[in-house]
C-alpha cells in the first residue's frame, strides 16, 4: 500500500488521516500546513500524499475546501491499516489517530511519528530539514 507512494522516485510524505472530512481542527490544519508548503516540498523533491476513513463525497469536500492538489485517499478501513501500519485507531467512532510516515525513493520508511490523540505529527519543516539531512549525510556511489 505505502510503496505505491513512490512511484516517481522521490522522498515521500504519507499521511494516515483520521477524520478530516468531521471537522478535526488539527487534521485541517495540518493539511493546510502542507498545502501551503507545497512549493517548498517540491523544490527539495518530496511528494505529500493523505488518506482518509471518510467516504469519497466527504473526501472531495474537504479536499475542495482547503484547495489540497496532492492526492488524498477515502474508504480507508482503519483496523486494516492499524494493522499493516501499527497505528492508532479510535474505538467509537471508528477512525485512525494521526500517523505520518517519510518514505525514501525505494518506498522505505525513514521516519514514522505515531499519535494516540490529537496533537503529535508531521509538519512540513521538519519533513523538508529531514529530507535535506538525509540526502547530505548518505554516502553516494562512485
């Protein structure tokens, strides 16, 4: 499922959502914030891509009203991917906690950072400082 992120190549961002389409200020925001750093994450080659529990109508609303133009999934069942994935789910109603992986170019993950509850992701600073940290300190091939 995460590999299929990478399929160009570059360093990616995937972001589990847990219910963005229901009005969570923090998942809003943190796309927002990814969003707004679009740019600056192109420039250091790294996608963004988020899935979400919701359906797609409430999937495309979202996506519409914070004007997301990276790929944003829907229908994830979110005991599947807490089990692929080892992230938190919420009992009732059932979503996915916050979980946010970095992926190198082959797919791997470099980073993951794990939330139980609202607050504790990825931002797209750490994201670009971690991606320009990895890509100086790698040995290159001669």
């Amino acid at each position: 499922m995460l590999s299929a992120l990478t399929m160009c190549g570059r360093p990616t961002v995937a972001r589990l959502a847990e219910q963005t389409g229901r009005g969570c200020p923090y998942c809003n925001a943190q796309l927002r914030a990814f969003q707004r750093a679009g740019g600056v994450l192109a420039d250091a080659g790294v996608r963004v891509a988020a899935l979400s529990v919701d359906d797609e109508a409430t999937t495309a609303a979202l996506i519409a009203k914070h004007g997301l133009t990276f790929p944003v999934g829907y229908g994830a069942d979110a005991r599947m991917v807490a089990e692929l994935t080892g992230a938190f789910v919420n009992p009732d109603p059932v979503y996915l906690q916050s979980t946010g992986f970095v992926l190198d170019p082959e797919g791997k993950v470099v980073v993951s950072v794990y939330s139980s509850g609202a607050i504790g992701r990825l931002v797209p600073d750490d994201v670009t400082g971690l991606v320009r940290y990895v890509r100086e300190h790698t040995p290159t091939s001669a």
